[in-house]
C-alpha cells in the first residue's frame, strides 16, 4: 500500500499518472484491480499508484471519489477523469490512450 504523501508527489511530478483507489473487502475492487495490474503493464507513458480508501479518505474527499472501485486519471497534475465502470481492460486502455 502507497502513501498518500507518495501518490500526491507522483501525481505533481510526472506528465500522465493513474490512481486506482479501492478497499481491500470489496469484491468489485478485487476484480477491477486485476484488469488495472494488466493496464499498468501495457500502459507504461502512465506513472500508477494504488491507494486504500480506509486509510487515505481525505485524498478520496479531495478529488470526490463517490464509491470504489475509482480509477483516477491525472494530467500535468491535474484530475482530468474519474471511471467507475470497469467493463474490460480493452476499455480501460482506450479511455488511458485518450490523454497519451
């Protein structure tokens, strides 16, 4: 599990990055997390952070992430979208090649 201090710093110094935020007890984010462990693989212009929502609640606060699994997608340190709707890895790719 990343630090919050480690996302926030990798968000500001690198041009694209990916957050995945999730709970470890929800179903849905076991199996999203898996198609985002494929996504990180073959989306490499992208830095990836991993962050636990029970723990970080105020960076869920910050950038309104509403319910888990939440795959935030930043730009120049900016929060350019938030996907909730996980339908494949195919999916995830193309919304991620939108910012490249």
């Amino acid at each position: 599990m990343q630090k919050e201090q480690e996302i926030s710093g990798m968000i500001q110094s690198n041009r694209l990055a990916a957050v995945y935020a999730y709970t470890p007890l929800c179903g849905t984010c076991q199996l999203a997390g898996k198609m985002v462990e494929v996504a990180e693989k073959v989306a490499r212009h992208f830095a990836w952070g991993r962050l636990d929502v029970n723990y970080h609640e105020e960076f869920a606060i910050r950038y309104g992430v509403e319910s888990v699994p939440c795959l935030l997608i930043f730009q120049e340190g900016q929060l350019m979208e938030k996907i909730y709707a996980f339908q494949s890895v195919p999916y995830i790719y193309e919304k991620l090649n939108q910012y490249t």
